[in-house]
C-alpha cells in the first residue's frame, strides 16, 4: 500500500503540474488583457485631458494684448460702444475656463506690475471700481508670486505703487484727448509698421533667430503668432488713459452724443464705423477730419510658457513684442485645481476603476500637493505621459491600486474549480478503488489461507480421532469424549463451511429471506442448547436474561440462528484468556423495540476499529502476529444478515468487554 501511496502521488505531481502551468499562463494573459483594456482606456482619458487644457490655453494664446489693460478700445465698435470699454479680463471675481486661476497681470518693458484687474494708479483718480479692496488683495497676491521670477525682464518688477504719485493738473478732459490725440499722430513710426506688415503676410516670422534656428522654429507648432490692432487701439495700450465711464468722460460723451447733421463729420464716422475703418476721432467721440488713415500695427506674441511658483502656484506667461519693446502678459493659477478640475471629471467618466488614480510629476519629481494619494505603496501604472505645451515640464500618471478582474476571470475561475475538483476528486476516487481492491484482493488472499487453516484444523482432528477409534487405540472410557470431539469439529467445520456459502449467496443476492413471527426468549433458549457443549467445552458459561415482557418478532430463523453463533463463536474467540469466561444472551423489550444482546467479558474492541469490525475479511490482530483462529467473515455476515432481515445491528465498549445488539421493530404495522 505504501508503494501504491508514492505512485499515486508522483502521477498526481505529472498531471497536476501542467494544469497549474496552463491555469497560470491564462490568469495571466487575462491580467494583461485586462492591463491593456484599461491602458486603452486611459490613453483615450488622457487624450481627453490633453484636448481640454489645449482649447483652454488656446482661447489663451488667442487673447488680444491689448486686453491685459484694465481699459482697451473696442475691436469692433459698434455705436452703443464707441470709445473705450472695459476689458473682458477686468471683470471681477476673475472669470476664466482655466480653472483655479487667481488673475491677470502684465509686465511692462520698464518693469511696472499692473493687472487688468485696477486701473493704473496715475490715471486712477476720480474712478470708482467696486470692490477695490479686494481687487487690491489679489494685485498684491500676483505681485508678490511674480516677485524675483527668472522670466520678468533684466530691470525686474516695479510695481506701480512704488511710482512717485505724480501730481494732477486739473487740465479739462478735452486738453487731455487733445494730448491724446497728439501722442497717437506723433509717435506711429509708419516705417516699421510697414516692417512688421510685410512680415506678417510671410508663412514665418523669425524675429531675428539664426537659419537653423528658424528651420526648427518653423518645424514646431509652438511659433509667434502676429496679431494687429488698430493705431487707436495700439496708442490706448500704451497709454496711461483714466477709464471711459469716469465722471468727466462720461460728461464728454454726453455732450458728443448729440445729434448731428448727415454731413457732419460725425455722420460720416459713424458711416465708416459700419464699413470697418476706425478713427481715433470715433473712439473718443471727437469730430476729427485731419485724422488720416493709418496702417494697422502689427505686434508679435510668443507662446504662453510656465513657471512653477513654490510648488503649488503656475505662472503663464508670454513675451509680447510691440514697437521693439517687450510686454510679458499672462495669468496664475492654482496648479492642484487646474489639474483636478480636468482630471477629476475624466476619470469619473471613464471605464477605469473606482481605485484609480493620478501622479503629476514635474521635471522628474513627484508634486504631492496635486496627486492623490495611492491606497497601496505599489500601485500599478496604466498610462503615463507629458502633458501639452506650455506645461510640457510635468507629466501625468494615472495608476490603480489593483486591476478589478475581467468577465473572463470569473469563467475560468469557475472552470478551474469544477477542473480542479474533477480532477482531484476522481484522482482520490481511483486511488481508494484501487487501494480497495488491492486491500480487498490482500484480505482475499487471508481469508483463502485462513479458511484452509480453519479446515485442515478440523479435519486433521477428525482424521486423527478417527484412526485413533478405527485402530482401537482408545480405551473404553476414553471413546465417549474421542467421538464428541469428532461431533464438535465436523460441526465446526459445518459452521465454517455455511458461512462461506452464505457469504456467497449474500454477494450474488441469492439469499431467500422467509421472516416470521417467532418468540425471542424462546428462540434464544433454542440457540443456546444447541451450543451448550460448544461453550463449556470452551470453558465458558452461558446465561439468558430477560427483561420487560419481549413481543414476538418478525424474522428468518436460519439467518437469525447463524447470526446469534457468530455472536458467541466471537465472544468465546476474544475472551478465552480472561479469567471472567462468560457469556449473557439478553432478550429486553424496550418501548416499541426488541433487543437481543450479546455479551462477553472480555478486552473490547478498540475505538477506532468499532466501525470497520463488519467490514468483509477484516481482523483486529494482524494476520501476520494474530493468535485466535477464524476466517474474519463471520461479523460481515451478521451484518449483512441483519441488513437482508430489515433489523439494526450495533455494538458497544462495556466494562469489561463488548457487547452487540440485535434491534428488532415490533410496532403493529
């Protein structure tokens, strides 16, 4: 059995082994079909993302630059809003598609600070701008982020508040358009403008970059764009101008609004305001007919560009060249909220799951401020990469803490059970049949040499008596026991030879039963007189006791006889060497059952063998050591016997010994 063990289990390794391989290799073709699913996913996220910040930073790069004042002169004035307006960046709280963004700001190549948020203070005076202070909060918060930034210009910021206030004149608001008007003639350097015209019209503009550097520039996305605003429009952005709807200006376009003939000059403006030209006569509401036309200035902006502010803050800024002086205009935001707001939405929209998660990473290194925090320590990485310009310094990762398992994960993990318990299941199965067989064949092998012991030995015992009484050997006083030992082993041998008889009709099914009613105790009586010289020749006594009022029962007499001389042929085999030799036959009648006892008084049987005592050919001793005689099929037939008869057969550990208990229902049916 110990050989068949170690087959066993070597062909179980052989079998086992490549199922688990084949079962590893698809959990893992599934994790990475699983893997790139999601990867795909986030491509598609990312490219989501890539696509929402580039229309946000476009409208950005569009942005006229003459918005970043807190007044500018309308690009496409219509008679309801002639002269100069507000600028769309001066609406406050800041208004903006890029989110988290805190305001607007400009440079000037002088280095002065100002926002489109205030006016500047040299012309400030007299204007109201609701909520001031808190306007004045924010220019003080940009200022002071801007403060000592490598890309301000070499003269550094100087904000106006730091200008000395310069004294007001209480000229009339007609000399100071009068001036106005003055600066606007004086200062166009029609020469380059025409430049900066002719330039425009080219596919390129390199602004002064060498040959090689003008074939990269013109190879990238990333180049100068060239925006043109009109001489009025050019001159107001330039100048220190006090807003439209102060009080005195407001009086001024009262006075011009009146109306006027068709031929007036101001008729004929409004004429040329309809067909597209614009005067600065139009926009400040004077009648001015000596304006002549003037070419449209033509500035160029660079692309916006970052810089990261103490970790959390981001600068866009860009280079403005106009009139060869450089303006940086841009705006700040809040980096943890630009990122979270384009982040957030996509990956709650997406088909990624519940666990998944951002990294952002500038220059290399991770930003704790904007990144969510993994569950685990090791998170897997989907997908990860840079984001567009100008924020091509940080890149985005989107990890999940695990990947949920896919649709064909539970499939196959169904299937590798029901394999799984298939195989081991049948594997246990055959390796029991087979050791069942091969134990059973084993027990075959003892019964066939136990019964040739168990025949020999009363039959050499006849023989010898025999010779013994045919050669008149024997005395006369010693015949009588010589021919009741002759009686006792050929009935012996009978007992022996119908249980190998009745085990074989039991096998095939043969047996007949006839039940009938019979009494117990009587029957009992019976048995036990017709073994009483079997037992005292044994040296045992036999005893019947009844208890309550037993009712008859319903039985096969030859089986229920053969069951009762197994039962004592047993308790005489296993008591022989106590010094109590004796048996008691109990017939108790117990509410609706009968039960016939069996009793001996001697070791018992051990505990874990109680269960397999009627098992066929099986023997508490070992065959090779045992020391009491019989074939180990006389328990099996008692219990096959009692099965073929309908009734329960049980036995119990008594102290001392065992006892086996036939139960017989005697309830009226």
């Amino acid at each position: 059995m110990k050989k068949l063990r170690l087959y066993f289990v070597f062909f179980f390794i052989l079998l086992a082994l490549p199922i688990a391989i084949l079962l590893r290799h698809t959990y893992g073709n599934l994790e990475q079909e699983s893997f790139f699913f999601y990867r795909k996913t986030t491509e598609g996220l990312m490219a989501t993302v890539h696509q929402r910040l580039e229309e946000n930073l476009a409208d950005e790069e569009q942005r006229p630059y003459t918005h970043y004042r807190y007044v500018h002169v309308a690009e496409r004035p219509v008679p309801q809003q002639e002269g100069l307006n507000l600028s769309p960046l001066a609406d406050f709280p800041v208004e903006s598609d890029i989110p988290g963004i805190l305001g607007y700001y400009q440079i000037d190549p002088d280095g002065s600070f100002h926002t489109p948020l205030l006016p500047e203070e040299t012309t400030a005076d007299g204007m109201v701008v609701p909520l001031k202070k808190e306007r004045e909060q924010v220019r003080d918060q940009l200022a002071g982020l801007l403060k000592d930034q490598p890309f301000l210009p070499p003269s550094g910021l100087r904000s106006q508040r730091e200008e000395p206030q310069q004294k007001k004149s209480n000229e009339s608001v007609k000399e100071r358009f009068a001036d106005l008007r003055k600066n606007i003639e004086s200062s166009a350097d029609a020469s380059l403008e025409r430049k900066y015209y002719r330039e425009a019209s080219q596919p390129t503009v390199s602004m002064g970059l060498s040959e090689e550097e003008d074939r990269a520039e013109s190879s990238s996305y990333l180049k100068r764009q060239v925006q043109k605003a009109s001489p009025q429009q050019a001159k107001v952005f330039d100048s220190k101008l006090k807003d439209v709807y102060s009080a005195d200006l407001d009086q001024l376009e009262a006075q011009s609004a009146s109306p006027q003939p068709s031929d007036s000059p101001r008729y004929r403006a409004a004429g040329r305001r309809e067909s597209g030209a614009l005067e600065v006569g139009d926009e400040t509401g004077y009648r001015n007919d000596d304006i002549r036309s003037e070419p449209e200035v033509v500035v160029e902006v660079d692309p916006f560009q970052t810089q990261l502010i103490d970790g959390e803050w981001l600068a866009f800024y860009r280079k403005v060249w106009a009139r060869e002086r450089r303006y940086t205009q841009g705006f700040i935001a809040r980096l943890p909220e630009l990122i979270e707001a384009q982040m957030r939405p996509a990956l709650m929209n997406s088909a990624l799951p519940g666990t998944a998660s951002y990294l952002l990473f500038y220059q290399g290194q991770p930003m704790p401020s904007a990144a969510l925090e993994a569950t685990t320590e090791k998170p897997l990485l989907l997908y990860g990469s840079a984001l567009p310009h100008p924020l091509s310094d940080f890149h985005l990762a989107v990890t999940v803490d695990k990947l949920p398992r896919s649709p064909g994960h539970r499939i196959v993990n169904f299937l590798a059970l029901f394999l799984s318990l298939l195989f081991v299941g049948g594997f246990f199965g055959i390796y029991r049949l087979t050791a069942t067989q091969m134990e059973l064949s084993q027990k075959k092998s003892d019964f066939v040499s136990a019964v040739s012991h168990e025949l020999k030995t009363p039959l050499t015992a006849i023989r010898m008596y025999g010779e013994m009484l045919m050669e008149d050997w024997v005395k006369e006083e010693k015949k009588q026991r010589y021919y009741q030992h002759i009686h006792d082993e050929s009935e012996r041998l009978s007992r022996l030879i119908q249980n190998v008889l009745t085990l074989a009709e039991l096998e095939r099914n043969e047996w007949e039963m006839n039940l009938t009613a019979c009494n117990p105790v009587k029957f009992v009586s019976s048995v036990v007189d017709r073994l009483s010289n079997q037992v005292r020749g044994a040296g045992f006594q036999i005893e019947t006791v009844v208890e309550g009022d037993p009712k008859p029962i319903q039985a096969d007499s030859d089986a229920l006889t053969q069951i009762l001389i197994n039962l004592i042929d047993n308790a005489i085999k296993f008591s022989k060497e106590v010094e109590s030799k004796k048996i008691v036959l109990t017939v108790s009648q117990v509410g609706t059952d009968c039960y016939i006892r069996v009793r001996d008084f001697g070791p018992g049987i051990p505990r874990r063998k109680l269960k397999r005592i009627f098992e066929k050919f099986y023997r508490i001793d070992d065959e090779m050591t045992r020391t009491t005689r019989g074939t180990g099929i006389g328990l099996s037939l008692v219990k096959m016997l009692a099965d073929a008869m309908k009734v329960r057969v049980d036995v119990t550990n008594r102290r001392p010994g065992a006892e086996f208990s036939v139960r017989f229902s005697t309830a009226s049916k």
